[in-house]
C-alpha cells in the first residue's frame, strides 16, 4: 500500500463516529444490520388474482383498489408495489384479506420486523430509480430481493415508524383542511360571483327591505347587476417572444401557461391584469399585480377604468374555458371569443368587496399550502436522517 492510500484510509477511519461502521451503504450504526430485503421478507413475488367479482374481499393493482373479489388468496400485512407500466415503483400498504392482480409485486415480511419501517425505507429509496425498459416500465422481484438496506433492531425499527406515521397523520390533517377549505371557497365563488347570495351591505335597500333578482341571458341575478360582454371592461393583449429580455438577472418575471418560466429584463405591461392560455393550458387564469411579460402562448389583459381587476380574475376562474376551445388538437383560445364573452357586473364597490373576502381566503389558502410543504420537508428530511441511522431516537421513545 503507497503512503497515500495509507493516509486515505486513516482519513477515513477517523471519520467514522464512536459507534458507527463503514458499509456499502455508508456509514451506519454499528448494531444496525445491513443485508438484502431477502433476509427480511417471507415472500417476494407478483399477485396472482387475475378477475374481478362482486365478491366482499378488495382487489388491489397498481394504481390501488380496482374492485372487488370472491377468494381473497392473500391475507395479512404486507406492501404492494406497482410492478410494471406508468406507476411502476409506487407502493401501498394493506392488511386483512384481499386479492392483488399480477401487475403488482407482494412483499410480505418474517416476524420481528416492523412494516411499516420497511415501508417507509422503500419510499425512502425511490422504487422507480430502479424501474427499466425502454418500453413499458418494469421493476421485479429479484430487484427488490437483492436492495441492501439498514435493519435495526425492532424496537428501534417501531420508535422509527410511529415518528414517522405521526408525521404522516399531520401531513394528511393539513391536506384535508386544505380540501374544506378548498371546497369553502369553492361555493363562496359560486355564490358571490353569481349574486345568488349578497354581502350584507349590499343585500337591502336604504329602507331595509331586500333586493330582488331579475332574469337575464345568464340566468337570475340581482337587479342592480348589469350583463355586458368582457369586451366592455377589458381587452385582451397578445403575449410575445420573451428571448431578447430573458435574462437571470431580470427583475420582472416571465409568464407562460403553466407558471413563471424564467425573468426579463423588461416588461410587456405594468398594471394588475388577469392572464389565461392562448394555446395549451386554456382553463387556468392567473392573477398578476406587478410588471410582467407574457410569451406568445399566454394572453393578458388591459382593464378598463372603474372594473375591479381581482373581480374579474374570480370570475374568468368562474368560467368553463374548454367549452370555448376552437381547435382539435392543441387546445385554443381567441381574443374575440374571450371578449364576447358575458358576464354579471355588480357595481365597483361590491366587486371589490367580494375580491376581497375571496382574496382573503386564497391567503389563508396559500398559507396552508406553504405549512404542508413545509411538514413535507421536514418529513424527508426526518426519513434522511432516521432511516440511515445519522440520527438515533432517545431510548425513551424506543419501546
């Protein structure tokens, strides 16, 4: 061995805390056992239940439940990975009596080992880094079988699961108060953008009595609201080529159907506007208040005096823009069919208070989105750490 290769070595050692020891998976704690998924598992292997009956027992596949069978061949815990096509890879945990189809693998554990550790570091691997063929996906048994991961013991495998399965609760606690909160602004829009219900304020007349409703080309609504085509309050603008303002030192964004896509360094309009597909994606308006430039494919939108700005970019979130689609492939929108298009108009104080209460839930929405991102983050970064035994749980948390 030349000093140098000696010197590397002694580096190496020396980086290897109190405790831990160099694997082919890195440096992991000395009482963790590193070996294939084999040495774990009872069974590795595809479904076998190949058709569906009214039967009580679910039948699992690669995208989940897919219906219903009369024999359950499998039973207990296990997880199931989609073993081939677009989900390759994907996985699921099951328990009971149930039926899994043959495009989906079956990874049933021996005794002393906590599934849900195994689950959550088949997540933390990434399945379908694995997955091959150019064709249709494909991962396989053998696959699984040979991966080499880190086992501790099984009270330190549980301590692991419950900290992780306590994330997961938060996690899906945020999302479905996402989902309320989602369907709450949902039917304040379906109700303030048509009249159907008024803001107190503007609900009754000076005598106190209550506004009516008329009937117009777009159904009910209130008698003081006025139907006019968007041509009236606003005119749609082309977008251009963004390629000789684009620059990363640009301070004004670029907008294109799908999102920002880079910035520019300078700008096609400096006033609030509501943008919406020319090409592509023509069903997702979007809100902009600062200076901005729009690619060709994206159109915006140069507001007329007295027209609350926000107001018309709830309503445009209001419409069914396919329905206004003119071509067969590509989905298309044109200027003049968006400008003909009606609309119910109350007057600019009642626009802006509705834009605001809705405005007001989009905050809170978004802040919502931000706080699962985070717990997201902190999920995989607690996964990072635990599940490669960088961090240990205190013995208090260990059952």
């Amino acid at each position: 061995m030349g000093v140098m290769d000696t010197i590397i070595e002694i580096q190496s050692e020396r980086t290897v805390p109190v405790g831990y020891k160099h694997t082919e998976l890195g440096i992991t704690p000395e009482d963790w056992d590193v070996s294939p998924l084999a040495k774990h598992t009872l069974f590795v292997g595809s479904g076998k239940t190949n058709t569906k009956s009214k039967g009580s027992f679910p039948l699992f596949g690669s995208t989940g439940q897919i219906g219903s069978c009369l024999n359950p061949e499998y039973d207990g815990d296990a997880i199931l990975i989609a073993r081939v096509g677009a989900n390759a890879g994907k996985l699921s945990f099951v328990s009971g009596q149930y039926g899994v189809s043959d495009n989906t693998l079956i990874v049933k554990l021996k005794p002393q080992n906590n599934i849900h550790f195994y689950k959550y570091w088949l997540i933390f691997k990434n399945l379908n880094s694995l997955v091959f063929g150019s064709g249709q996906p494909l991962i396989t048994g053998t696959q699984l079988k040979e991966l080499s991961l880190p086992i501790p013991s099984i009270n330190e495998q549980t301590a692991i699961a419950n900290v992780l399965s306590d994330t997961d609760a938060l996690i899906s606690k945020i999302e479905q108060l996402i989902a309320k909160k989602q369907a709450i602004k949902t039917a304040t829009m379906q109700q303030l953008l048509t009249g159907r219900t008024r803001l107190p304020q503007f609900a009754k007349h000076p005598d106190g009595t209550l506004k009516g409703h008329r009937s117009s080309e777009l159904g009910s609504i209130p008698d003081n609201w006025q139907v006019v085509p968007f041509k009236d309050v606003l005119t749609i603008k082309h977008g251009k080529n963004q390629k000789e303002v684009e620059s990363p030192s640009g301070q004004y964004p670029i907008y294109a159907t799908g999102g920002q896509i880079g910035n520019a360094t300078s700008f096609l309009f400096d006033k609030p506007s509501v943008l919406i597909g020319r090409k592509g994606t023509i069903d997702k308006p979007k809100y902009a208040d600062t200076p901005f430039w729009t690619v060709d494919t994206l159109f915006y939108s140069e507001i007329k005096k007295n027209v609350c700005v926000k107001f018309i970019y709830y309503k445009f979130c209001m419409i069914d823009w396919m329905q206004y689609n003119e071509a067969s492939g590509v989905p298309s929108l044109n200027a003049h069919t968006i400008e003909n298009v009606l609309v119910a108009l109350p007057n600019m104080e009642e626009q802006t208070a509705i834009a605001t209460i809705l405005s007001d839930m989009d905050a809170e929405l978004e802040a919502l989105e931000q706080k699962l991102s985070k717990a997201r983050d902190i999920k995989q970064g607690m996964m990072q750490q635990l599940l490669t035994g960088r961090i240990r749980l205190p013995l208090d948390q260990q059952p």
